[in-house]
C-alpha cells in the first residue's frame, strides 16, 4: 500500500513502505534508537549508585500498574555489549542513552563515585568501537532521592495537557495517539517558529500489550509497529525534501522492550522482544528486520 503527501495542492511525494530507505534522506541523515537509564539499566544498588526518586516511587505499593520495579530493567548495566551489538546488527548510527545522576553522585552532589564514571566511560567505548555514535541525555527524570528530601524536587511545576485526537487516533498507552502527519506539522512549526534551527527527534515509538497468552513467535508480528515508522518517516521525509525542515536524525524508542514507567513490564515499545521469562533473552521484531533493510540498503 503507497501512502500520498500532498503539500498545497500542487506537489506531492508517492512513496512505499518498500521503497523508503536510508539513501530516501539527505546524506548525513543519522539513525539511531533511545533509551533510559533507569528504564533499562538494573543494576540499582551495584557499584555505589544511590536511590533515585523513581526507586522510591516503584517501590511503593499500588504505583505500577503490575506492581514490579526497575531493580532488574532489561539488565543493560551488565549486557551494554550485546545490545549495542544488536544496534549494529540493524545498521543503526546512533544511540541515545541517558545518565543516571544517582550513579554518578549517589547523593544528588558532592562526592563522585568513580565507578559510575566508568561504566559510561566503557559504554560510550564500546559504540565508538562499533561505529555508533552516542547521544547522551543528562537528565530522564530518575532524580536523586537525596534532591528529593533536600529541595522538594524541581521547584517549577510542569503540567502538561493533551486533549486532542483522543477519538481517532488511539495506541496501546493511554497516553500515546498515533498522527504521523503530525510531525510534519510540527517540524514546519519549528521552521516558522524558530527560523528552522537543525532539529532531531530524539524518541518516536508505538508500544503493544504485553499479553502472557501471545507467543514469542505472534509477538514478533509487529507489522503495526512498521507502518507506524514507515508512515511518519515518510511524513518527516517531506518535511524535509518538500518544505524544507532542517531534520537530520530520527530515533527510535526503542531498542528493546523495557520497563515503562507506571506501566511497568505491561507495555511493550522494542524493536527486540524482551523475554522476561527467559533470562531476558533478546529476539528481533518484524520491525527491527524492516529497519535492517532500509538501513542497509544500497539503492
């Protein structure tokens, strides 16, 4: 099925989710997946991390909607190398990953703990060694506890509304509505807006249920997971082709499945399926195989 993207009336750009590939964006054009600490690392009382405001929240009873916690994530602490392997086994550029500040400085400031240091260090050398480039994000919510006690947290509240496209265009999260026009709307906004500065969408994904009566093998079908991708690159490609939006990477989120926050293990957002029965084992998606393709393309 082709998908068409009229701009005024006047032009428009045909494409196929067959025909979309990397050489369909601009040279340079980078492609990458994301993550979290505190969503995919583990390990949260190994090497001197302090607690972060999520460990706390987690752990409270009636938080997470499956009543499990982050102790253990998808265990990227203890299993970098092997996923970043995975990146580059699909041909990805990039790798959005942030720092868990508990890790760093286990009470909020003050005292470094050096081992922290040096497992980001060994991170960030294991994607250079296999041609990633990482993007590292400073903050992604896990406060330190300690700030939490001290200060209150974040002292400006942030509320954000959404009441919009609640009807038509619904995904699994309650939260998440699928308009893939609506980051080329967004990308022009920014143009308008902020004189077309050099932007990046730092995370774009869909989850699916975890549902225990699937199988692996059904779970793997993630055919909605590809139109999802394929429809709004094909939107931010005109964008970029067409109305001329200063875009020069997309990130995926994400990687594998994890752990969502309140939803816990229930919502699942991966190119890799996690099996958390099984010692965590990784198994690539229909989507993780479709984006091989489009990366590794040559024409």
């Amino acid at each position: 099925m082709c998908f068409a993207i009229a701009i005024v009336a006047i032009f428009e750009i045909q494409l196929c989710m067959s025909d979309i590939s990397r050489q369909s964006f601009p040279k340079g054009f980078v492609f990458g997946t994301a993550s979290s600490s505190f969503q995919y690392e583990g390990a949260v009382k190994e090497d001197g991390r302090g607690p972060s405001v999520w460990d706390t929240f987690s752990h409270s009873h009636g938080k997470i909607s499956d009543n499990s916690t982050a102790d253990v994530a998808v265990d990227q602490y203890h299993r970098y190398e092997e996923d970043i392997q995975l990146m580059n086994d699909i041909g990805m550029d990039a790798y959005r990953f942030s720092i868990s500040w508990s890790r760093i400085f286990p009470e909020g400031s003050g005292k470094i703990n050096q081992a922290g240091i040096d497992h980001y260090n060994k991170l960030i050398n294991a994607l250079l060694a296999k041609g990633i480039q990482p993007y590292v994000t400073l903050y992604h919510w896990d406060l330190p506890q300690s700030l939490e006690d001290k200060y209150k947290g974040w002292l400006s509240p942030l509320i954000i509304v959404a009441d919009i496209y609640k009807q038509n265009y619904k995904a699994n999260s309650l939260w998440l509505y699928i308009v893939p026009h609506g980051i080329r709307s967004t990308m022009n906004y920014i143009k308008q807006k902020y004189g077309n500065p050099l932007t990046i969408i730092t995370e774009n994904g869909m989850d699916d249920p975890n549902d225990p009566r699937i199988s692996i093998t059904d779970a793997l079908k993630d055919e909605k997971r590809i139109r999802y991708h394929s429809d709004y690159l094909i939107n931010l490609l005109g964008s970029i082709i067409e109305d001329g939006c200063n875009v020069k990477g997309y990130f995926v989120w994400s990687l594998l499945d994890n752990w969502e926050w309140q939803a816990g293990y229930t919502s699942r957002f991966g190119l890799y399926f996690i099996d958390y029965k099984d010692n965590l084992k990784r198994y690539p998606k229909h989507s993780a195989e479709w984006f091989e393709k489009i990366l590794k393309s040559t024409g």
